[in-house]
C-alpha cells in the first residue's frame, strides 16, 4: 500500500535547495471571529499581519439586482474593514482581500448578475470602484456553486464570460492604485464532478491570478452512505478525494501549478458512530458528532489532546483523528498542516489558503501562540520562517523609532513654549523607549541567531508521531 501511495504523490519530498520566491499565504478571516468566544475571540487588531501575504475578510455579499457588492450590516457596525486595514502599519506588503460569496449566500444573486452582458460589466466597474474606495488589495470570488443550488447549467459558461470580463475591468481601471494592481482569485471546490459541472477550467485560469482550492470538507455528515471519514486526507491509496490527487489533476488539466494554492482547514469534522465498538477509519456514521456539524476548531481539540485525548494516526492518509465515546474527529494537528505545506513547497504550487485564523490557538492556551499557523510556514521552508522572523522583527524596531522620533519632536514644542514640566516628562518617556529599543536589539540579536543555526541544520524538526501534538 505504502508503495502505492509514494508512486501516486505528485512528488511529497522536501527539497535540499530553497524554493525561491514567495508563497502565497491566503488568512481568511471570518466576519464572526471578531465576536465568537467572547474575551477569546480573534479582534482583527490581534492578527499577526506577517503571517500572510494576502488577509481575507469573509464575507463580502451581492445585492439583490445582481449590479453591486456590498458589506453585510455587521462589518460596518464593527468598522471591519477599517480594522483591518490598520494591520498595513504592520505589514505594508499585505494584500488585503474582500472574499464575497459563501454557503450562506446562495445562487440566485449570482445568476442576477449573470443575466445579461450589461449586468456584469455593471458589476465589474462598481466592484473595481468599491474595493478601491474601501482600500482592498484584491477580491476573493466564492460561488457555491455554479449551476447548483437553483443555478442552471447554462451558468458554468456564464461564469467564465464573467471571469474575462473582471479581468478587463481590473486591467483598464480609470485609477490604478500606485502600488499594485488588483488581484483575483477563486475559491473552488477541486472535485472532478464539480469541474465538470460547474468551472471551465482552461477559461477561468486565462484570467485568474490563482484558485484557493478548498481542500477540506472533502467528506461530511452529508455523505451517503455517511462513514466516520476525514474530511481533509492528505493521501488516499484507495479513493481519488484527496488533497494530492487533486492537486495533481488541477495540474494535469493544464492549470499551471503555481495557481494552486491548497486549503487548510483549523478545524475538525465529527461523526456519531453507529456501534462505539467500531471506530476504526470508515466505521458506519448516525450523523454530526456534538458540534452538530459545525466544525470543531483546533483551539478547542487542543484542549482535548493536552487533557489526555490520544490522538490516531491514519497512515495512508497521513492525518489524524480522535475518538470520545461515540463520537469520532477527523481533524488536522501540527504535523498533518506541516506535511500538507511541505507538499505545497516540494511541488511548487502556489501557496496555502488557511480557513480560518480565529481557530488556530491565538493566545497560546494550549501551548505556543499560533502553533497550527507556525508549522504551516515551516513546511513550506526554511526560507519562509527566516522571512517571517526578519519581517517581524524589523516592524518591532519601526514601532518603537517611530514613537522616538514622535517624543523628540514633542520634547522640542514643551521647549519651545517653555514647558519645562512637560519637557522633562517626556524626556523620561524618550530615555525609557531608548531602552526598550536597546533590549528589543539585544533580544531580537539572540533570536535571530537561533533562527540561522535552525536554518542551517535543515529547520524546525517536524512533530513526531509518538508525542501528543500538545502537552500540559
């Protein structure tokens, strides 16, 4: 079976020599995450703005005549869009991305703007002018599905004559912004029978930058017959649904490899078993386990496998799971997101699109901050950690210069208007940040000496198998 699998991979081996150039990194960030879990929830302001090169905002909807995009009332309430455009003074190389579409937002609105030629073009032009006027980078375009869900048949051609006009409005803009163009991307289901149906393949890749193939919730509570399966093997020696097999078919049907940029769920699909005695991969489901279908994220599992839960190990699928009574969880941990981010790098495809931030451990309850996150840039190379450390550390400095030369030039006006007592404050002010500047260096200069050695030695170890992926 073993050969089997290694024979089919498109080529799951880690690369001696660095990959050159950089990977996309596609952070979805879901609307609900600014609210979800109270004191614990993800604020936009606690996103690490160097963990990604494009920052989705999910989602963006379409009114009802088909003609505009528009925000849902909770991002405006929340100011969103505003928040997270703040994360540039961080980062000013983050794309930031309107996704608009979802499993919420059914078809009807998408057949309306594909109705007539005119509607599109109306759409294209107000679309191009509302992402500028709200500061986005690019516009994530997720359709669920084509010709599905009271769409036609008619819509999958229709959808690709609307792709070339996108691109055309993006193209001759009247104002192009100074820094880049907009960039344009799909999120796809990457299933044989959804091509078929729903996207032409050789049309969409003429006009889009890259797809975001939602490599997850490949299987499901939906499923008949419904079996406790994992939603997001990497491999499969006995079935075509896999993340490699995909990826490969993609590739195969002349999208070019970097367009692909693969999924990466932070949660876990769970499955009541029809007879707990049977938990073994493919054992006979009743329906969803305790989450009710939801998903469960990572920051919860982590919890669970740091309280004693034992983790299995699928080998020919290289994922994990977990059983608790009845309940049976397919879910990924940091070696299985490490293995699908080497595949990503030893193959060169485009990137990895990670579904959602707020699921990943933010705070460090379970251990390291972001840890799901942090294996995911070490698979895709040593490269991409040092980049991430340099980048990071050199915002850290910024920070604190700007706040110096800020100071100074305040010190200088108590001066002049003979301000002595709020001279002298501000002075303390200066000499502290002085310091805090001095010890930052100092910090950073140990860090960044570790991280080198690292490199040099082949990187971060992946996680073993015969450790919990998270301790006490």
């Amino acid at each position: 079976m073993n050969t089997i699998i290694l024979a089919s991979l498109l080529v799951l081996l880690v690369s001696l020599t660095e990959i050159h150039g950089e990977f996309i990194k596609m952070c979805y960030y879901s609307a609900w995450a600014a609210y979800r879990d109270g004191d614990q929830a993800l604020k936009p302001e606690d996103v690490d703005a160097h963990h990604c090169t494009h920052l989705a905002l999910a989602y963006g909807t379409i009114d009802a005549s088909g003609k505009r995009v528009k925000f849902p009332d909770v991002f405006e309430d929340m100011h969103l869009p505003e928040r997270m455009n703040s994360l540039r003074d961080h980062n000013e190389d983050l794309n930031m991305v309107l996704s608009v579409g979802g499993w919420m937002m059914d078809s009807e609105a998408w057949s309306n703007m594909l109705r007539s030629k005119e509607n599109m073009e109306e759409f294209a032009k107000e679309a191009v002018i509302f992402l500028r006027f709200h500061d986005f980078d690019g516009i994530d375009l997720d359709w669920q599905y084509p010709a599905f869900r009271k769409s036609t048949a008619e819509d999958r051609e229709r959808f690709a004559d609307f792709m070339e006009i996108m691109r055309h409005a993006i193209e001759t803009e009247h104002e192009p912004d100074s820094k880049w163009s907009l960039s344009l991307s799909l999120s796809v289901d990457p299933s044989a029978y959804r091509v078929i149906n729903s996207y032409n393949l050789k049309r969409l890749a003429r006009e889009v930058d890259f797809f975001n193939l939602k490599t997850y919730d490949l299987h499901g509570h939906w499923d008949e017959p419904m079996a406790a399966v994992h939603h997001s093997p990497l491999t499969h020696a006995d079935s075509p649904i896999n993340i490699n097999t995909l990826a490969r078919s993609w590739a195969e049907a002349g999208v070019p490899k970097n367009m692909l940029v693969l999924g990466i769920p932070y949660y876990g699909r769970s499955f009541r078993l029809q007879n707990p005695n049977m938990t073994m991969p493919g054992a006979p489901a009743l329906g969803p386990g305790s989450d009710g279908g939801e998903g469960i994220p990572v920051n919860k599992i982590c919890h669970l496998i740091r309280g004693g839960v034992q983790e299995q190990y699928i080998p020919e699928q290289k994922v994990p799971y977990f059983v608790m009574g009845d309940e049976w969880v397919g879910f990924d941990n940091l070696r299985s997101v490490r293995e699908k981010a080497m595949l990503v790098a030893s193959n060169h495809l485009g990137g990895v699109a990670l579904w959602t931030l707020d699921q990943d451990d933010h705070r460090g309850v379970c251990g390291e901050k972001w840890s799901i996150t942090f294996e995911v840039i070490h698979g895709l190379g040593r490269a991409e950690h040092v980049d991430y450390v340099a980048a990071k550390q050199e915002s850290l400095r910024t920070l604190i210069n700007h706040k110096i030369v800020h100071t100074s030039k305040e010190i200088g006006y108590y001066s002049d208007v003979q301000n002595s007592t709020m001279a002298a404050r501000k002075e303390a002010e200066l000499e502290q940040l002085q310091n805090d500047l001095a010890t930052l260096q100092d910090q950073q200069q140990k860090q960044w000496m570790q991280v080198q050695r690292s490199a040099t030695l082949g990187g971060k170890a992946i996680p073993p198998l015969d450790q919990p992926s998270w301790k006490l």
